[in-house]
C-alpha cells in the first residue's frame, strides 16, 4: 500500500486523521479551500477551526458518553486533545478552550511535521487509486457534495435538515404509552404511540405556537424547508387542527390503558437504532429552542419525564447515509480507497468528527486493524453510523449511551439506574479499550 495519503478537509476530523498518519510514518498532503473560498461559518484559514461554540462539551469520563469518548481520544494519542488540554479554559465540568490558541496549536504541529504537506484550493473527489481521507464538513463545497452524489447514487448531499427529538426508551412512561402500529399493520412493537386527550392537546398546540424559535444564520435565511420535512411548528402554525391530520393523527390505533378508546392525538415514537434503547419523535422535526423543546414536548404525558439523548434542530448539513454507503471501517463501498470521515461520515459534534477522523487516519494506516469494540465510546460511534442507525431515517447524531450495548444488570439487582449506571457503561468501555489497544 501506498505511504503517501491524501486528506481533504482541514478541519476537526481531516486534522486528526494526518496526525494518526504522520506518527505512523505516512507522509500526508492536505487539501484545503480556505481561505481562497471560505465558508459562510469560517472565519480563519486555521486547521481545526471552532466554528459555533468553543466547547467540546463535558469531560467527565466517569458518567457521561462525551467525556469517555475524550478520554478514549486521550488514550489513543489524539492531536485534537493534546490541543485541547492545551489551551483549555475554565468551564466547570466541560472542556472548552481558547479558539483561536486551539486551531493555531493544531495548525502549527502539523505544518511543523517533516512528512506533512499543504495546498489550498477546491477540490473534488480525486480519480486516484492512492488512499484517500475526505473530511470536508458540514459545509462541503457544490463540487465535492455533486461527485460524492454522483459516486454514492444520492439525490442530494444538502440538506436543510430539521431533525427530531430523540429519547432514552427506558424514560418513557410505560403506564401510558403502547406499541402498536396503525390499523395493526407491521411488527407490533414499529411504533410506541403516546395519547393525548383533547384538553392535553390543546395545552401543547398552545405551548407549541408561544416557544421560542431559533434564528437562521444570514447563509441559511434562503434555504427552503422540504414539504416532507416541515418542523412540527410550522405545520402548526397553518393551523390548530393540522397536526391531527399529520403527525398527530389517531386513527389506526386504540389506546389499551382507556378501555382500547381511540385517543384524541396521538405522537409515535420509532426505534432510532437496532437495539431499541432509543426512540425519535415522528414527525417532530422542530427549530424550537432546547429549552422550549423540553418545556413543549415534556407536556406529552407519557413523555413528562423523559430523557433526550438528542434535541432537535435545523440547518443546513451535508452528510451521507452511512448504513448504505460506508463500509465497517469507513470506506465507500463503490470506492473503497476513499474514506469519509468527520460529520460528513453522519455523526454530529465536535468530538464525534475527531474521533472519526482518528478511526479513519488508524484504519487508512492499518486496514487489517480490528474495530474498536461496540462497548467503547468509539466503537459504538463508528457502529451507530456504518451499520447500527436505521438508514430509512438516518440522521446525524452525537455520542450517547443509547448507542451501545445495554450493560447486563449484576446478580442480585433488579436494575442499574442513574449515575451507577453510567458508571457501568464507562468502566467497561476503558476495560474493553484497553484490551482493543493491545491488538492494534
């Protein structure tokens, strides 16, 4: 196999990717736009540039998903945390860091590395049998998002995605919400209906109508919505009466905890991967706010008192279907010298990009490396978006629980709950890390 590798993208995942390469050995050119053509969100032609918020959120590798992934990073030698324990400044319990010193510290040990070299210009997918890493971002360029349309037989790479809710399964109140899918067609368990009354209803058509929408960036004013695609609000707004007809319809099912009566409003839940732990609101794409969605939703009975593994939202992406297009270890399956990487790979955030762009650099150096194990942060990112995610609904996602296996509950225990759960999914992540680390 060929020593030289061809990155495109200098962002979070593209930068992580060289650097696993180059202290391999590998010699790597990357290709970069900026700045000779920016983008509407970048400001800098620095690698690895922050260009929403400057924190790469919780760093408690103990209890939350995030902090294990940074942990994991940390382990495998990530430049992305070395920049980021770097510059870091005080935000609590999360990671964030001084922007500017972070993208500067990245840029500056890769131009600084003997087998790294730069160019900067457009680029599209190269007609090349070398390996080649492509981690241009949400905000990929027309030419790269028509030939990787053109490559992977998609419709379209742009999306102005207004994305769902999604909910932890075992936050949802049982007592008042069922499997069933309409007029009893399908699998029993396709669908958990959630009913509400007509007073109920009411309440959260109004709480809909009054919460706080998110503003659209100047870039993305002119982005039309997608009819089949509308946020929930916005349905609303062309009427009181519209989502009965939409995503709130009852008819097809009968509520089992009021005597089988049909429900006045129903909202569906479906499995958002294999395993079921996870479950998105159907039809309840939405730019309300975070903190409207959990006033709004949470009016939703049998969802009073549920847990969001990820809050909806709009904007404009590009990312592909990776279930159908990407192979195990990231390589398109038409094109299996190309790996995608980043949130063009179809994982969100900024960690989660890294971590790809990791898996990616590892998998290009080492193509007979064994996957990272589902019970790690990164296996279970890297499953969820290749293999796991329903690719009829596959939507970018960050790194939670939900996406891996369920830990089994000791001898003796009814269940885990809480924090000791948590600390069951960690604790075998860093012990099944550890064993993946003396195979690679």
């Amino acid at each position: 196999m060929s020593k030289k590798v061809l990155i495109i993208g200098g962002g979070l995942a593209g930068s992580e990717a060289a650097w696993q390469l180059l202290k391999r050995g590998f010699s790597v050119h990357m290709i970069e736009m900026r700045p000779s053509k920016s983008t509407p969100a970048h400001k800098t032609n620095l690698f690895g540039e922050l260009v929403c918020s400057n924190s790469l959120r919780s760093d408690d590798h103990q209890i939350n998903a995030v902090g294990l992934m940074h942990e994991e990073m940390r382990q495998m030698g990530s430049l992305i945390m070395e920049a980021a324990d770097a510059t870091k400044v005080p935000a609590g319990a999360a990671l964030a860091v001084n922007r500017d010193e972070f993208s500067t510290y990245i840029t500056e040990k890769l131009k600084s590395h003997p087998l790294f070299s730069y160019e900067e210009k457009e680029e599209g997918v190269p007609n090349t049998k070398d390996p080649v890493i492509i981690a241009t971002g949400p905000l990929t360029s027309d030419k790269m998002a028509e030939d990787l349309k053109e490559l992977t037989k998609t419709e379209s790479l742009h999306f102005f995605d207004a994305v769902a809710p999604i909910v932890y399964t075992d936050s949802i109140d049982m007592t008042k919400a069922w499997y069933q899918s309409r007029y009893d067609k399908g699998d029993g368990e396709d669908y958990l209906n959630c009913a509400l009354s007509k007073e109920e209803y009411n309440a959260f058509i109004d709480a809909l109508l009054s919460g706080e929408k998110v503003a659209f960036k100047e870039f993305e004013k002119n982005t039309p919505y997608f009819e089949g695609c509308l946020p929930v609000e916005v349905m609303a707004e062309r009427g009181r009466q519209t989502l009965l007809f939409g995503p709130m319809k009852p008819v097809g099912l009968r509520n089992p905890h009021e005597e089988n009566r049909r429900p006045f409003a129903v909202v569906q839940l479906r499995k958002e991967n294999k395993q079921g732990t996870l479950m998105n609101l159907v039809g309840f794409q939405t730019k309300l706010t975070y903190g409207a969605q959990k006033q709004v939703f949470t009016l939703i009975p049998a969802l009073q008192n549920a847990v969001f593994a990820r809050l909806g939202g709009i904007h404009r992406n590009t990312f592909v279907c990776g279930p159908k297009v990407l192979d195990e270890k990231l390589s398109l399956k038409e094109k299996q010298n190309i790996k995608l990487a980043g949130q063009l790979s179809g994982c969100e955030g900024y960690i989660e990009s890294a971590a790809m762009g990791l898996l990616a650099g590892l998998f290009t150096a080492n193509p007979d490396c064994p996957l990272p194990p589902k019970e790690t942060a990164l296996g279970a990112m890297l499953c969820h978006i290749t293999k796991e995610a329903q690719a009829t609904t596959f939507q970018p996602m960050n790194i939670n629980f939900g996406l891996f296996p369920e830990v089994p509950v000791p001898e003796g225990k009814k269940s885990l709950k809480g924090q000791e759960r948590k600390l069951a999914y960690t604790e075998r992540a860093k012990k099944a890390l550890t064993e993946w680390m003396k195979t690679i």
